[in-house]
C-alpha cells in the first residue's frame, strides 16, 4: 500500500518513478560488508561516530548528502546534426493551465505494471528506450566528478552510459517507481562492475534528496508523466547545485494522433477500442493533460521558466525504434507503458487490437519481416536560475 494518497500519474508510457518508499541499493563492493566513509559518505552519526558506518549486504538508508568531487560544468545544449532546435528561451506567456491527476489507485496500478514486467522490460527484440537514453545523455554531457540523477531510471538506459561519463569519481543515483526495475538495475550494475552507481525506489514527485546535490537531473519518458510534472518539475531546481542543468525527453505531441506513439500507429487504434478504458485514460483525457503545456515548445518553454530554470533548449529529433518483427513489437508494447492499455481491455478486444497492430505493421516491415520507425522525440535541456 502506497503511503501517500491522493495523485495519481496519467500516462501510458514509461510511467515509473513515483512511489513513497526510501531504501537505496549501493553497488560499491560485492563483499558482505562496505566501509561507506571510503567511498565518500558522510559518517551516519554526523558527530564523528563511525561505528555504524560498515554496513551489511550493501544496502542503506539514504538520507545525506552524498560527498562527491566537482567538476567544471560544462555547455548545457549541443546541437544535433540531425535535430531541429525549436526555442533557445523565447515565446510569449502562455495562460494555460496544466493540469494534475487525482486517483491514487492509478498510481497503484501503474507501480504494479511495471514491476511485474521489470524481468522483460525493454528486452523483447525492440530497441527504443535504450537508444533514446543514450542520446539524452550525449546531449546533456555528463562529465568526470559530476553527480547525476535519474529519474524513472528503469533497466538503466540512462543510468549506465551516464555512470560511464562521470567516472569512479562521480556518481549517478537512479531512482524508479517498481521495486523490480531497481532490482533489475542493481543486477546489471553488479555485472558491469561499477561502483559510482546507487539505486532508490522513491516518489519522484516529492524526492528525499538534498537541496543543491546534484549537477544534473535525468529523465527520459519519465519526469513529464508525474502527476504533477510541474510542481516535480520546481522541486528538481532545488536540488541542484549552482549552475545544475536538467534534460529530459517527451514524445512529441501532435493533434490528431495518437499520444505516446509514432503516427504512423494512429489509424491502427480504432476510438472504438479506448471506450473501453477508464476515462482518465482516453485519448482526449490524455490530450487534455499533456498537450496543454508539451505540444507548443513556447508552452514548455514558459513553464520551465516558472519552475526555475533558464537558458531552456526544445530539440526534436528522431530516434529509430526498431523490433525484428510485428509480433515481436506487440508483444514489447505489454512491458513498457502501453502495458496498462492492454490490461484494461476485455479479452475479445485485445486479439482484436493484436491483429490490427501486426497487420498494419507487417505492411511497413522490410523484406525480412524487420520494422523500423523514427520516433520523434522532445529533448528539453535547461540550467537552474540560482
């Protein structure tokens, strides 16, 4: 049971990094016991006590600052050679407003989705939100001695090639809504023998983190889909540090297509279909709450802006979504967001989505039966105004 009440994300993708436990898995040392203190954590007495600084099985609660040397920040926004940079900071006020969701068993549900599908989460033959991870990272350029966060850090499509970037002496904390995701992580992480990486389920909206921790906030088809992105939005200019950037990705929402997929999947999803999910789910429900403040980049641009931050970068670019096969992409799109879609629909309407979906699809494979599509996808960086 969900310890706090009363918000609720809508979304129906990448959904999962908001939930209300504090326990962080460290990857320092295989070994039963760590010295915390040689690995840069403060003494968990804080008055010079170090007696309960060795700990069992790697495992803590995290609740300081985590000492980490700095590093030189370095240029928030690189422009791709195959982007599109929309705004640099300008654009009129916008009065709409963004709207937030109020139904905690949503919240629920989405936490469950997401834990019973971490063992096959992303590795079902479909590359997407690994390439999409990377590319993030490329842009907002973590480098040695920095410490990053990760916000809805999954199986680690951020998380490793970031780790990578900030060195043994930096440090990047991911932090996810399903215990199976970290566990996943944590599982990885030990294989790639790194030890500059923690893991944390936690609420994302209202993190258990520092003020000004941390250099850079990371969140790739996560952050957005909080049930208040904007007030979660405000909180992470707090946490980081002088000079601290943000980057983030969103799909990019269009009118008349259908939200969190490429368009080419609009005319394979019959309205008729979505009647029956809950009405918080329904396309126009979804509409309503995302594109209100993410469809015009000014829009974004202008909320940021109220939430702290400056210098504000909107990119779109494509990443290429491939899957070896129709079947193998349907058969993905029940471990990722899309998962609590097919959930609610009664039996006879999922075969019957099943068959549109690979039928529609098989005609835009290649020869072998591959597909591969590009994705439009919204790269948002930002540096926080203090």
């Amino acid at each position: 049971m969900l310890q706090r009440a009363g918000v609720q994300v809508l979304e129906v993708n990448e959904l999962r990094d908001i939930v209300g436990f504090s326990r962080v898995v460290c990857l320092h040392h295989a070994a039963d016991q760590i010295d915390l203190r040689a690995h840069g954590f403060p003494s968990r007495t804080g008055n010079g006590d170090t007696s309960g600084d060795r700990v069992n099985n790697c495992c803590f609660p995290l609740r300081r600052h985590t000492s980490v040397s700095g590093a030189p920040r370095t240029a928030l926004h690189r422009p791709s050679s195959t982007g599109r940079t929309l705004v640099s900071g300008e654009g009129p006020e916008s009065q709409r407003q963004e709207p937030t969701v109020q139904d905690s068993s949503y919240k629920e549900q989405v936490t469950q989705a997401f834990d019973q599908s971490s063992s096959t989460y992303d590795r079902l033959g479909v590359e997407f939100f690994t390439p999409m991870g990377r590319r993030l990272v490329e842009i907002s350029e973590p480098v040695t001695g920095e410490r990053v966060l990760d916000i809805g850090c999954g199986r680690g499509a951020c998380l490793f090639p970031a780790a990578e970037k900030v060195g043994p002496q930096g440090r990047v904390h991911g932090i996810d809504i399903a215990p199976g995701m970290i566990e996943e992580a944590r599982k990885e992480a030990a294989e790639r023998g790194l030890r500059n990486i923690a893991l944390d389920v936690m609420d994302a909206e209202t993190p258990e983190l520092p003020a000004r921790s941390f250099d850079l906030v990371m969140g790739s088809y996560s952050v957005i889909f909080l049930p208040d992105a904007v007030g979660a939005l405000a909180r992470y200019a707090g946490i980081l540090d002088h000079g601290g950037r943000i980057a983030f990705t969103s799909p990019v929402f269009r009118a008349g297509t259908f939200p969190f997929l490429p368009p080419e999947f609009t005319p394979l999803i019959p309205q008729a279909l979505l009647e029956h999910l809950p009405e918080q789910w329904r396309p126009e429900a979804l509409v309503r709450r995302f594109n209100s403040w993410l469809e015009r980049a000014e829009d974004l641009v202008r909320t940021l802006e109220r939430c702290g931050y400056t210098s504000v970068a909107v990119t779109d670019e494509p990443v290429r979504m491939t899957a070896l096969s129709s079947e193998a992409w349907v058969d993905w799109s029940h471990t990722q967001g899309m998962r609590l879609l097919w959930q609610n629909l009664p039996q006879a309407q999922r075969t019957e989505l099943r068959a549109r979906l690979v039928e529609g699809l098989d005609k835009l494979s290649d020869a072998t039966g591959a597909l591969a599509i590009d994705v439009p996808v919204r790269f948002v960086t930002a540096r926080v105004a203090h």
